[in-house]
C-alpha cells in the first residue's frame, strides 16, 4: 500500500469531496462563508456567551462582517447576528479570485452536483479561479484551463502550504491513542488508531495534519498536534534474498546460542538491536531474536505486511475437513511442496468462532509454526451486520493457543455483497474501520473475493484501500469446458489486469486456484500448470483446498516453483 492518493470509485469520491472541509482560514475576514460542521450562533465572541440559534448543518451559506481574534461575527440567511467560531467555518471566495485546491483528491464535475460526470482532477495546492457559484457548488477553471464545478468548501484563498522539510517519523505523544484518517481534517473517515509511542513514517503534510504510514503499513492523516518528531527504527525487508528456505534465530548474537525461533522466506521483522555483525529482529507474532546482519539487507523501508504474509505458495483448509491433528503438516508430501503459508477457516457470520475449531487451532497453529509456515485465519463474512462481523473478525485475530502461538494474519471472505456499488462500498470500507482497531499490532487484514471477471460492480477500489492484500478467488473450472493450460491461465492474468485497473492502485494480490469439483469435475493437471505459470506475477499463490486435490494435482502443485 501507498501512501499516494489516487482517483478512487466515483460515489466514493463524491462522498469525501462533500464531506471534506477546507482547514485553513483566508486572511479576510468578509462575505460569503461556508459552514464547514453544525454550529451555533452565540451573543458574542467566546464559549462563555449563550448560544442564540443553530447556524445549520454543513455547506450552509454565512454572511461574515467582523472577526475577533478566532471568532467571527455572521448573519445568517434569516436576518439573525451573532459570533461562531471560525474553525466551523470556511470562506467562500468569490467570482473572479484565485484559490487553492485543500484536499488530497478533488473531482472536477460537469455541473453543481455529484451527479454530473467527471471531467478532471484536482490536487492539494492547484490553484484555479472561481467564476461563479450555484448554492454551495462554485464553478472554476483550472490552471490547464478545464473548467467544472466542486464543492467550495474544498478551496481557500490561502497560499499554499510551503514546502519546507518533513520529520522522517513521528511518535504518537500527548494522547492515548490517535485516529488516521483518510484525509487532513477532524471528519475525514476514520481508518485505525494508533498509540501512545507508534512511530509513523512521514510521507507529507498539510497544516498541522501529517501524511504517514502506520505500523501497519496502512497509509493516512495524523493531527500533528498529538506528535513529536521521532528517528525512523530501521526495519528488516523480506528474506526473499537469502539462498536458504529458512533463517533461524538465535538467543543471542551468535551461533552457540540456542535457537529460539525461525523465519521463513517471505516473513518481516524489526531491527531492534545490533551487535557487530548480528541483529536483534522481532517478528510479526512478537518472537524475538538474533540474525547474521549478511541476512538481513538494505531494504528501503518496511515491508508491507500484506505481501509479507501472501508472498510464496499456500494452501486452504475448512473447518470441516476435521483435521485433528497435523499428519498433513508433517507428512512428506507437504513438507515438499514449499508451502510458506496456510488458511485455515476459524469462524463465519452465522456460526460465529466454534469451540471445536479453537480445539483445532490449539493443535495446528503450533505446528505450522515449527514447520515455519504462517497461518492466517479466515472468516467468512456476510457483512449484513458490520459491527457484529468486525468484532467477530477482532476476536479471532486475537486467538491464542494455551502455549502462547498466534496467528500470522486475518482474512475476511466477502462473498455476498449487494448489488448496488455505492451501498457494497460503504459495506466494505465500514467493515474495515470498525476491525483495523480491534487487531493486533502489525496484523495484516487481508480480503478474500471474486475476481472482476465474475463480480464487476465489486468494490474493488475500496478492497485495495481498505486492506493489506486481496486474495482473488480465480476459479475456472466452472464449466464441463475442457479450458486448457491457456485457457486457465487467461482467466488469471486477466484477474490480476482487471482487478489492479479497477483498483486505480498497486495493492498485494494473490491467486486462489482451483483444486476442488464445483459441480464440473475437478481440472486436470495441465489446467493447474497454465494457471500456476500465470500466478507468477501475483505476490502470492495458494489453492483450495489441500485435501480436495486429487493425487495428479497434488503433484503438480507441490512441483511448482
């Protein structure tokens, strides 16, 4: 995920273009101003004086003819006289003056509505000139001299902010936890919290809001006035590089120290410590340990843990495959096919997080771990109650085993969204605000979900904004076709083409083959080559399920590298 704001479904954008509010205040102090939330008008210019009448809800039109300090004195559409203060509040500049652009991503409209068709974008600092205005719609002109309408309180008559230099990070400082926020403003959406000695990455600025990726990795907006500048810790990219399969940790910083832990390839850790040649990491479910530093590389920053997570060859297990204990874990067969991680179904929307599934996951999430392979747990959400299913999500995310083991990451399998796009939009992007919280510290959220192939009017943007990676069910043996090597391998490659473009974003992906009967009998080997041979250019690859495979496809998959 990236810091960087791109153009994302039209509803959506709308919805933030309406919703968000410029934040900084023109020198003038006269005419025509907006009301940036609902607010009251008072006798006079402070919190100590009575409230005389409710200003109106947000774009409401204000007169402005004074100002004292950081309040202002208004009259209202309705005659009435009062002070407010000016953060509720955002001038409207008038027809024929210079403006700048105060929000990340701005839609350019046809006319003065969210219904009109887009015409262009705007960004962060463009300058354009108003030319008239149409209730709370100004209509401008851009400097490339394209014209349309957008919301005019996402201008300002202030110069733009000044470039000046960044702190490389930020500590979260003066406040238990913080939210980030989609956008530099107080109602921007809510994306996750962040605590009390976080260090964000800083990526930009606004005011006193900062740009910054989490822990996480997930990218949004800080109020910088619950911050301090913080140095970077330097961070561990993917193992990817070394020649072994798998690194083991040792106790402390050399080899005749016990080995306490190991990380596979693909796995990301924090430098915590050096000493000479070795290095003290942690890794994601929180084991710690020692390194050769020839181990750990340069990388230009943290590894997302999305791709960290996908990144290799995986396989599917449903709950009621009734593993019961870890002869498929240890069995030569799978010990050879280089899987690096596994899903395992822990809970749905109807039947909530069984007991007897816990049970399961007592025995088989130790022994993924000792054979180094990570575990992700996924849910199948129905998403007909958010909250419900968010605090469904938190609560298997956060499953411990009585020795102490955790899952590597989550997954939400969102199969049943409703028809309308913007409605499916504010389901998924819901969905996700409410469970960032409630997960672990550097747990990655990952979706699960039909490829654009067979869900066009899926809200895939919000899929890649809202989580660390998507997992794209490509099944394509839906049919008694015989499809071919080629054939299975045009439905992946066109999978990860519609999906990234539909996206507007880079995002990890990884495949979901087919290794099960669907009703058109299970594919056949050259049908798991050519689709195996496409998923080369996704971060990650797995099947479903392990144990439907047939003997043929077991071998094939397993061969695959």
């Amino acid at each position: 995920m990236t810091g960087v704001f791109r153009p994302r479904a039209l509803l959506r954008t709308a919805v933030v273009c309406l919703l968000s509010l410029a934040l900084a205040a023109p020198a003038q102090a006269s005419g025509l101003w907006l009301l940036k939330s609902a607010a009251g008008v008072r006798t006079g210019p402070g919190l100590d004086y009575a409230v005389i009448e409710d200003a109106g809800g947000q774009g409401q039109p204000v007169q402005v003819t004074g100002r004292q300090g950081r309040w202002f004195q208004v009259r209202l559409p309705d005659g009435t006289s009062g002070w407010m203060a000016g953060h509720s509040l955002t001038s409207f500049p008038g027809p024929g003056t210079p403006a700048t652009i105060t929000w990340p991503e701005v839609a350019l409209f046809e006319g003065p509505g969210t219904g009109y068709r887009v015409t262009d974008w705007l960004h962060t600092g463009d300058v354009v000139r108003v030319l008239g205005r149409s209730g709370v719609w100004a209509q401008v002109t851009a400097a490339d001299g394209n014209g349309g309408w957008l919301p005019a309180a996402l201008l300002t008559g202030a110069p733009r902010p000044a470039a000046g230099s960044l702190p490389v990070a930020l500590a979260v400082y003066g406040a238990s936890s913080l939210w980030v926020r989609g956008g530099p403003a107080v109602d921007a959406r809510a994306l996750t919290l962040v605590h009390t000695g976080d260090i964000l990455k800083v990526t930009g600025r606004f005011g006193d809001w900062y740009q910054v990726r989490t822990p996480d990795g997930l990218p949004g907006w800080v109020d910088g006035r619950y911050t301090r500048p913080a140095a970077m810790p330097e961070q561990g990219p993917l193992l990817a590089g070394v020649t072994q399969k798998d690194a083991d940790l040792f106790a402390g910083p050399g080899t005749g120290y016990p080995v306490v832990a190991a990380a596979g390839r693909g796995s990301y850790f924090t430098i915590m410590k050096a000493d000479g040649a070795w290095r003290k990491v942690k890794l994601a479910d929180g084991r710690e340990g020692w390194l050769p530093a020839a181990l750990v590389g340069n990388g230009p920053g943290p590894v997302d843990p999305g791709t960290s997570v996908i990144a290799g060859k995986g396989v599917w297990f449903e709950a009621n495959d009734r593993i019961t204990g870890t002869t498929d874990l240890t069995s030569p067969a799978f010990r050879n096919a280089g899987i690096t991680h596994i899903y395992l179904e822990a809970g749905t929307s109807r039947d909530g997080f069984p007991a007897a599934w816990q049970k399961q996951l007592d025995i088989l999430l130790p022994a993924a771990h000792k054979a180094h392979i990570k575990v992700i747990l996924w849910v199948f959400v129905g998403l007909h109650n958010i909250a419900r299913d968010a605090a469904l999500t938190g609560q298997v995310a956060n499953f411990v085993t009585p020795g102490g083991q955790r899952p590597d990451g989550v997954a939400a399998d969102i199969e049943d969204l409703i028809s309308n796009p913007g409605g499916a939009m504010q389901l998924v992007s819901g969905y996700a605000s409410l469970t960032r919280p409630l997960l672990p510290k550097g747990m990655p959220l990952i979706a699960v979900t039909y490829p654009p192939q067979f869900e066009a009017n899926y809200p895939f943007a919000a899929l890649a904004d809202d989580f660390n990676a998507v997992a794209l069910m490509d099944y394509w043996h839906t049919t008694v076709n015989d499809y071919g090597s080629q054939g299975a391998a045009g439905l992946i490659r066109d999978s990860l083409v519609l999906f990234r473009g539909k996206a507007g974003r880079s995002v990890p992906l990884e495949v979901i083959l087919e290794g099960f009967d669907g009703g058109a009998g299970l594919p056949d080997q050259r049908e798991m080559q050519g689709a195996l041979n496409a998923a080369r250019s996704a971060q990650g690859y797995s099947v479903y399920t392990w144990q439907s495979m047939n003997g043929l496809l077991r071998e094939t998959f397993s061969r695959f590298r």
